[in-house]
C-alpha cells in the first residue's frame, strides 16, 4: 500500500513524467519524508488554533452545502492528515456517513495517514485518476474513481502544474461535486523555494480565479480572515471552491 522510492520511480516513469519531472518530483518527496514526522506540530506552528479551526469550518460547511447523507472525499495531497482527519471527524458530529481518502506522494506522509485511520493511497496530484488505477491494480485496495467532494489545503504552491491539477481534480468529480482548495496568497519571500521546497510563491485571487475558470464552469475564491506565520512573515490566505 505504500511504495519505495524505486517503486515511485517506476510508477512516475509509467504515468509518463519525463526524466526531469521525476527527479523535480522526487526531490519534493525527499523533501517531504523529513517534514513527515513533524507535520502535525509545522501545521501548529504555522497557524493558531483558531485559524485551524476555521479552515476546518469552511472546508465542513461547503461540504454541507451538498446536502448528501453519504460522501466519499479526496484529500489530495493530504500530507500527515492534520486536517484530513479534523474535517472527518466534524462530518461525522454533524450526522454525515464520510468515507475519506488521503492522497498523497510521500511514503511517510502514507504512513501517517494510516496511523490515523485514514486510508492512504499514493498518487500524483497532476494525474490523480490514472495514480488510483495503478494503486487499485498494484496494492488491490478498491479506492473509487469519483469523489463527492475534493480537498486540498496549505498544498497547492507546492505543485509543479497546477492547472494540471485542477483538470485531474475535476476528472475525478461526481456530478454535482465540488472542489476546496485552501492555500497561501501571492507572496515575495523567494527564499521559501530553498527554505520551504515550494513551487511557486502562492497565488493572487485573480490568478486562482483565472485558472479555475478554464476547468471549471463555477468559480468562487475569497481572502480567508486568517493568516498563516512562518516564524516572523505572515502570509495571507484564499479560499477557492470549484464545481
Ligand atoms: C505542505 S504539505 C501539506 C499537507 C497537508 N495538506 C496539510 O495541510 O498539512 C504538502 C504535501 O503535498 C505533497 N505533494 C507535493 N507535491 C505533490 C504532488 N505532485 N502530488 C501529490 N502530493 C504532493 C507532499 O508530499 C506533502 O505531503
């Protein structure tokens, strides 16, 4: 259920990354097995707990907003499921049957997720429904094709295409589904490329807005009254939900 590196190499060589794009990818998952550990502690780190608890608000009340007794979610790029596993267990408060899947590219971010209880399924963001095919073949684990609902949080400026991203999210939304993404406002602090492995420096709203409008037909996005802090720099954060 949880591949080695050589695996990895493997699987990205046959969802057809390119020579380069498999050793840019692999350098964010080497990143990311050393944050694995830390991960729920960076997130506390970063936000006050009362910020957490509004991303984690927003993100239940849209899926609300579906009014569905049962929803299977994808939370891609779930990382240590910090809050994968906060949103499910307010789903649950509110009545809701949820069954939730932590997508994610890191080995021990897979494995962090299964300790929580939240089924892991290793993947690339960028190809998400072909990443299940072969998880489902290799791992025979049955993960589903199609979501009611698609998260994403504090991931997005990580992704080394996001628009890509967001048509394999929507490929593998039911009808009538939605997408969340929650992640960091446009900055300047290049340093965060070295320091923080991220792709890009956050996005505007206009860009978000921009993107999201040439894969879906729905597009909201909107500042978040939080922010998050990275030692002494505050980064601002957007809301985005597609359907
Ligand atoms: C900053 S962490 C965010 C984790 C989690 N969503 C959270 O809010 O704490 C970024 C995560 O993205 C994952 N990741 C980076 N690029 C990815 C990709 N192309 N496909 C899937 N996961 C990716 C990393 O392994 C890492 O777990």
């Amino acid at each position: 259920m949880i591949p080695s590196i050589e695996e990895i190499r493997t699987f990205l060589e046959r969802l057809g990354f390119d020579g380069k794009a498999v050793n840019e990818l692999i350098e964010q998952i080497e990143y990311f097995e050393t944050e694995a550990p830390e991960r729920d502690d960076i997130v506390r780190d970063y936000l006050r707990d009362e910020c957490i608890e509004t991303i984690v608000n927003d993100i239940v009340e849209e899926i609300l907003k579906l009014n569905r007794e049962s929803i299977k979610l994808l939370d891609v790029a779930a990382g240590s499921g910090f809050f994968t596993e906060r949103v499910k267990r307010k789903l649950e408060e509110k009545g809701v049957k949820v069954r939730v899947y932590g997508f994610d590219i890191t080995p021990s971010m897979l494995r962090r997720l299964k300790e929580k209880g939240i089924t892991p399924i290793w993947g690339v963001a960028e190809k998400i429904g072909e990443s299940i095919e072969i998880a489902n073949e290799h791992y025979g684990i049955n993960a589903p094709k199609e979501f009611d609902m698609v998260v994403s949080t504090l991931a997005f400026h990580h992704f080394l295409n996001p628009e890509g991203v967001l048509e394999s999210m929507r490929n593998v939304l039911k009808e009538g589904g939605k997408v969340i993404i929650v992640d960091v406002l446009k900055h300047e602090h290049e340093e965060f490329k070295e320091t923080l492995k991220d792709t890009h420096l956050g996005f505007s709203l206009e860009e978000i807005k921009e993107m999201g409008s040439r894969v879906f037909k729905n597009v909201e996005a909107g500042y978040m009254e939080i922010y998050c802090e990275v030692g002494d720099i505050i980064v601002g954060l957007y809301k985005a939900v597609f359907a």
